[in-house]
C-alpha cells in the first residue's frame, strides 16, 4: 500500500477530530475583516519561518533558506531532488501536522505575524479560507506561464479573479471502479448512465440481496461534494469578497439527494465509512461490487483487500445523459507561498517547480508518493496511462482517470470549508444510521451554513 494513501487516509480521520475540537470558526472569525487588508508580499513586523533558519541537508553556503511546510509522503524525495538541482535556493521541509493540524498552526502563526513558513502545502478546498484572509502572495508574477502545463480544473482551484494563489499539484478525478468477476457473474453492463446506475443497482440486489452495488457514506463530505460536482449539483458558487453562494436545495441538489436515497432505502448501497474495515470488507467479499473512487484510491484500496486482487476495472462516472463526460475531484493539494516570506520569487521558483516541472512528477506519481497529477505532460503521457497495478490486472485504470482529469468541471471553494466539515459530520450521521433522509439532512445543513455564512459577515445568495 502506498504511503501516500495511507497518510491521506490518516488525516483524514484527523482533520475531523480537530474540526471538532478546535469548532467551527477557527479560520473564519476574521475573513470579512480581512478582505480589505493589503495583499502586498510583506506584513509589517511579520517574520519568516526560515529567519536565521538551516537549510536543506547538503545545501550550498550561502544559498537562499526557505522552510516548506508540508506531510504528504514523498515530498521529502521531491526536496531532495530540487536541492540537489538548485544550488542558489536549499529547502527545508518541516511536517507541522496533516492537513487541519497544518491549518491551524499556520493561521495562528499568521495572526501572530511570526513563525510562518514560506511555503505550505494546502488542499484546494482550504485554499480559500487563506485566499480571503490575505494570507497568500499573488503567484502570477512569477509562475503564471505555467498554465499550459495544468489541467483546466486544477489551474482554476488555484486563482480567484486575475490573481493566483497557489501552484496546483496533484487530482483525485472520479472514476467507476468495479468488481469485474462480480458484473460478469450477475451479467451486468457497466453503466454509461445513472439511471443504468440504478437499473444495475436493482439486478445485483435482486439476484443476491446480500449485495449492494457501492457504498455510499453520507458523513464522509469531500466524497459526496465531489459526487455533486460530478452530477452537475456543486452546492457552492464563490467569486471572490463577500458574496457566497450556497445551495442544497435547489433541484440538481434535491435530485442527487432523491437519488442516493433511494438506494439507500432499497439497501442497494452501504452505508459504511469509508476506508472503514467494513468498506475493504464489503469490497473484497463481493458485498459491494463497485466503488465511485478517487484516481488515488486503487493504490490504497489493493493494501487492503486480497480476494479480489486483480478483478477490478475503470470505467467512467456514470453521467446523466449518454454522451455526457462530466467529472468530480476528490482531493488534492497545492503549494502556496505564505504571506510575510522575505524571499517571494525563490519561494514561487520552488513551488512551481514542485508541481508543474519533468523532475518533480517522476518523484510525486512515483510508489511512495502515488499522487495522481495535474500536470498535463504526465497526465497525458502513453507511459503514464498504461501503468498498471495488481488489483486491476493487466487492465489500465489510468487512461480512464486522465480522461476524467480532463473533464473536471472547474469549480470554486467557498471561504468556509472548516466551518462546513465539522458541522457536516454531525448533520449527516443520522443518515447513515437510517433516522433522517439525505434530502431531509441537504434542507438542515442549508440552514445551517446560510446562518453560519451570515454571521461571518457574507451576502448569501441560492447560486
């Protein structure tokens, strides 16, 4: 099992206990406040985490000290290469905790105006939250030229208007990944739409009703917002300031809730928590014959299944009309240059190199990273997309995931993602034990965000 995956899998589960731990507003108690601040490169008084600071092991005398924080597996390989590769700039790469551990420590850095690093690691649907504070220098200066090199949808995470606040690095586009022993045995069709989804849904139940087609965790967001982006039913619209818009209700949104429901309540899906030792259960079994999986999930899921190593297959994301190609993301990182850095132009070269150069992506989409890029020459690359892995055979899942990459609908993280994950566990808990209804929990979770929203200071709109 690749390391990557499991650390992902690890903060995962630790962002939510210090989502619940640290409440709701840790990162949005002074957005509205910040949004007329400056967003020059240098806070007054600020002081770099790399000040009087060490470099890199085998660093030149001399050369530029940048402290990048960062806990994905592998960065440390990819430091090692640009060391090595720039002897004018020596980066030291400190793990401040994963993911919301990261964030928290960050911001309070950057309140205190000292200790920052001057490069961080955050998931494109943090981003925002640091986007609004005018904690991030604008990257355009310096590595706007990068563009071409990164799919659409990646690229577009990353800017807000003419600015651009961080260098994409790697995707978790959506695929179908199925159990193909499974579809054959009970002649099933792979879906090309969600109404064969269901259709399929209803032969597997019906033939073995101790199957279910996937398995569904409500309590899980990232997954269901990437399902709903995916549908054509992203609840959020955001475009900079303080305009938010956000939407559960609406009919794409009621829609996908009425849908997953009505799985749900048939029990042609699970509903258990993901990368829980009951989902791997019901993978390898046979109990669930297909998982709607990140690019980066086949490397973890093979760690933790053995029965059915070498069944499974990608397909595309069932869509809504045949012909369609929509996609979803779930996951990702970028690498952003922290206000308060002395050193804006090394710690922009170094970024940009991370995540859109021919020397990084050997390293990051290797075996001990496995992130799955955006970086379009990789991406698109024969070698790259005929990989194959041991739970899919000879089969090559990657060409199905690159196509998916490129069909991301780009879309816009709202400036309150904290705030909406740790509410979202509780909110939607009694889904997965059967006391309220997707739509129902969509309707609370509505009101509860556009209240939320309100409080911080946002003009709320439906989309």
């Amino acid at each position: 099992m690749s390391e990557y995956s499991t650390n992902r899998d690890r903060f995962r589960s630790r962002y939510r206990r210090w989502a619940v731990a640290t409440g709701a507003a840790a990162l949005t108690t002074v957005l509205l406040a910040a949004c007329g601040s400056s967003s020059d490169t240098t806070t007054p008084g600020a002081t770099s985490g790399t000040s009087g600071g060490s470099g890199g092991a085998g660093c030149r005398s001399g050369a530029t000290s940048l402290t990048f924080w960062g806990w994905s597996a592998g960065y440390d390989l990819a430091v090692k290469k640009f060391n090595q590769t720039h002897p004018d700039i020596c980066v030291k790469l400190e793990n401040a905790g994963a993911a919301g551990d990261e964030y928290v420590k960050l911001s309070d850095a950057l309140k205190a105006h000292s200790g920052t690093p001057d490069v961080a690691q955050i998931e494109y649907f943090e981003l925002p939250s640091f986007e609004i504070t005018k904690s991030l220098v604008d990257l355009t200066p310096y590595v706007g030229a990068a563009k071409q090199n990164e799919a659409k949808a990646a690229w577009s995470a990353v800017t807000q208007g003419s600015a651009q606040y961080a260098m994409p690095v790697d995707l978790g586009p959506l695929a179908l990944y199925y159990n193909s022993a499974v579809f054959t045995r009970h002649k099933i069709a792979v879906p090309a739409t969600w109404s064969q989804f269901a259709a399929a849904a209803d032969t597997l139940h019906a033939a073995d009703p101790k199957a279910a087609i996937t398995n569904f965790d409500p309590v899980d967001a990232q997954p269901v917002l990437a399902m709903m982006q995916q549908y054509g039913a992203f609840p959020f619209t955001y475009s900079g300031g303080d305009r938010l818009g956000i939407n559960f209700t609406g009919a794409a949104q009621t829609a996908f809730a009425d849908f997953w429901q009505g799985l749900i309540d048939k029990k042609e899906v699970t509903t258990a928590a993901d990368f829980s030792p009951a989902q791997w259960a019901n993978l390898d079994s046979g109990a669930n014959a297909a998982r709607i999986s990140p690019a980066w999930g086949p490397v973890g899921m093979q760690g933790s299944i053995k029965k059915t190593i070498g069944s499974w297959r990608a397909a595309p994301v069932p869509q809504q009309q045949a012909g369609q190609s929509a996609g979803g993301n779930w996951g990702g990182s970028t690498l952003a240059v922290v206000k308060g850095t002395e050193h804006a132009k090394e710690a922009a070269e170094f970024a940009k190199w991370f995540g859109g150069s021919a020397d990084a992506w050997p390293i990051l989409s290797g075996d001990v990273a496995g992130a799955f890029p955006g970086y379009l020459p990789l991406l698109n690359s024969p070698a790259f997309q005929s990989r194959t892995l041991p739970i899919s055979g000879t089969s090559q899942p990657n060409k199905v995931f690159a196509k998916a990459a490129q069909d991301l609908r780009p879309i816009q993280w709202p400036p309150i993602m904290t705030a909406a994950l740790t509410q979202w566990t509780s909110t939607f808990a009694g889904v997965a034990k059967g006391t309220e209804t997707l739509p129902e929990a969509f309707k609370t979770f509505q009101q509860q965000m556009v209240s939320y929203a309100k409080a911080q200071g946002f003009t709320v709109t439906k989309g």
